[in-house]
C-alpha cells in the first residue's frame, strides 16, 4: 500500500512538534488526521490537507479522551503521539494490536518517568548529575548544598482520572525547595537533582535493533525563558561520536524502536544526561531543514520495516528560530531574573543577538503552505506565555 493510501493519526494538534509533524508526513504522501483537545483552538488547523478531530482533554477526563482517540485510531493505519500526554493515551487507551508510531508498555514507562531514565542513563555509561527521590517531608539530603534542581518523577500524572504536569524548578536556598516540594503535594513523585550550568543539546535519531542511525544533533542558542524552558532558538551541531555508544546501550536496553531524542546538558568537557523524549520534539524545525524528516521516516518503518530510507544528509550549519519564543524569550530578560540561580543575559546583548543577521537562518513551522500556521503560532505563543499556558 502506498502512503497515499495511509492514513495517521496525530495528536495533539497544540503540542509545539505538531505542524511539523504533520508537514512531515503530508510530504510523504500520507493522509494527516489529528485530535485536538475539545475548544483549545491550534494553529495546525491552518495547514491544508490535515484534518483536526476534536476529543475530550485529558487534563478534564483522562478515561474519556483514551476512549475517544481509541475510536479514532481505529480507523487509521497508525497513531503517532506527538506531547507526553498523548503517549499516555495512546499507551493505556489503544488496543495492544494497534499500530503506535511511538513508546508502549515499557517504553512507554521508560519514556514518562525520570526515575527509569536517570538510572538507564547511569548504567549506560552516561554522566548523570547526581539525584535523588524526594518524598514530601523529607527535606534536602544532608550532604547536598543548594542550589538544586526540583523535578516531577513523572512526566504526567494521573492522580485523580486528570493529566497533570508540572515543570522542574530550581530552588536556591533549602527552604525554597521545602515551601516547592508541599505545593506540589504528596501525590506528586518528585526528584531532586544537583543543578549544572551548561548549554542544553539533543541527540535525535532513529533505533531499531539494538542500533541507531539517522543521527542529528543540535544545542540551544537561547531559551524562550532564560531561568530554563524549550528552545527559542538553536543551532545544528555536529553529533558527538562519544555518546553515540552510551545512546545505543540506552536504548537498546530497553528495546526501543522509533524516532527519540536524548537531551543533554553541556558543561565545560562533559555532557550530563537530562531525560529521553520518546515523541517527536519541540525543535523538529531544525532536523527538517536539514533533510531528517523523522516522522515519516518512524512511520514508514512502523508500517513496513523494510521500508527504503534515504541516505543521511550530510551535515550543515544552520540556526533555526521561533519567533514567537523569541519574543517572550525578549520579554523574559527585560523583566529581570527574580530569583533564577543562574547567568542572567543582559538586555542590549539580548537585542543585538535578535537583530543580528549574517548567518544561514530558518524558522520553525514556516515552510511550502505553512504561512497560516506561521503566523498563527506566532500569536498564540505570546498570547498563552503571557498568560501563563504552556505547550508540551
């Protein structure tokens, strides 16, 4: 069966990977559907040729939206989910025979909580800042001094029939971390972790076999929020041949099959491992560019594994920028730093770095068809950070 014969169902049409997960496999030749969460209006209802059915939000009724996109997925040849809490739908929600482009059953865990990650990661042979289970009440480990990173075991809950996600937070003095940790209450696993100044970076590729291969790479330039959040904007930089070997026993570990990507954090002549994406990522813009069309790639080998895949792009040097991030990324250093632990960048080298040109530059969700969307999802962004709605 050709891909123009196939249908797949994505989801969810907010998450920040959506329109150019869809754009993706639109390119391949597939036919797109993609389920939204009921009302929440997403930018990838501008991209023709996707079709967007809406589902009750997980974040109101976990049971009735893993029904509701179960009934979907049933008429479709596959189910890519593209945020966290779409790889939980599809993990609990989908019949085990239906074809998920994505993380299921122990990959799926793996996937969504830090704990199995951070410990892969250490038997890997990955350098891995130090962590521990926080349980509330505990209080800070003897031996460990602030400033420290406050993290959710998992990356959603579900402690009453509703998704919930929290973000990581540092904590600069013992008592912040205390006042953090009873906020977020005793259903909530959480870890604490030594913070590290660094760089963030991802490795991004395909595994199959115990193998990897299709091998990206990219580091941050800038933050949407400085104190720490998603990219605004970042760079393609060559894939460090050192981690390749601890990716591989990583993920072979674990059986893993499909699109990942190992977030990395580097400082000085190391790089710490920070988690495992298990969907696509916020910064897929940057791979495409570059010629590594991952989700039709995943979903190619998902349905057929003997699919033909082009030959890797030769690397090239390119900065990809969101532009709605980079102007809340503006907003955030304006304002000033409050209580972040870290570097603080200054506001006229903030400027400069946004105005200057010069260097080979594209940007995310705008591509052939995609201006509607462009523009869109440079609204929206600055219109939910500034009031306080994140995407995955």
């Amino acid at each position: 069966m050709s891909p123009s014969q196939q249908s797949v169902l994505i989801g969810f049409a907010d998450a920040l990977a959506a329109p150019e997960a869809a754009a993706s496999l639109l390119g391949a030749s597939y036919r797109v559907v993609s389920f939204a969460r009921r009302g929440r209006p997403a930018p990838l209802r501008r991209l023709h040729g996707v079709e967007v059915m809406e589902v009750t939000a997980p974040e109101e009724d976990f049971a009735a939206c893993a029904a509701e996109v179960a009934a979907l997925a049933a008429e479709h040849d596959a189910t890519m989910p593209l945020d966290d809490p779409a790889v939980l739908v599809c993990d609990r929600g989908l019949r085990p025979d239906s074809p998920v482009v994505g993380p299921r059953g122990a990959q799926a865990r793996l996937a969504l909580d830090k704990r199995l990650q951070l410990a892969g990661a250490e038997t890997a042979g990955f350098a891995v800042p130090r962590w521990a289970e926080l349980p509330l009440g505990a209080g800070l480990p003897k031996e460990w001094a602030p400033p420290v990173v406050l993290k959710p075991a998992l990356a959603v809950e579900v402690p009453d029939g509703r998704v919930r996600r929290l973000s990581p937070r540092g904590a600069g003095t013992a008592e912040e971390l205390e006042d953090l940790r009873r906020s977020w209450g005793p259903s909530t696993p959480a870890i604490v972790q030594r913070w590290v100044p660094g760089t963030g970076a991802g490795v991004f590729g395909l595994a199959e076999g115990g193998a990897v291969h299709h091998l990206s790479a990219h580091r941050r330039v800038r933050m949407m929020n400085p104190a720490g959040s998603g990219s605004s904007a970042c760079a393609s930089t060559p894939v460090p041949q050192k981690l390749i070997a601890p990716v591989e026993r990583l993920l072979g570990a674990a059986g893993w099959h499909g699109m990942f990507m190992v977030e990395l954090l580097y400082s000085g002549d190391e790089w710490w491992f920070m988690e495992l994406n298990g969907r696509p990522w916020g910064s897929l813009a940057l791979a495409r560019r570059l010629g590594h069309e991952y989700p039709a790639w995943a979903v190619a080998r998902a349905l057929d594994a003997q699919a033909p895949l082009p030959q890797a792009p030769a690397f090239e040097d390119l900065l990809c920028r969101h532009l709605g991030r980079e102007m809340i990324h503006l907003l955030f250093v304006l304002r000033g730093p409050g209580s972040h632990i870290g570097p603080w960048p200054g506001r006229g080298q903030t400027l400069r770095a946004l105005l200057r040109g010069g260097r080979r530059t594209a940007w995310y969700n705008l591509g052939p068809g995609m201006r509607g969307v462009f523009l869109e999802d440079t609204w929206r962004t600055v219109v939910e950070q500034t009031r306080g709605r994140r995407r995955a």
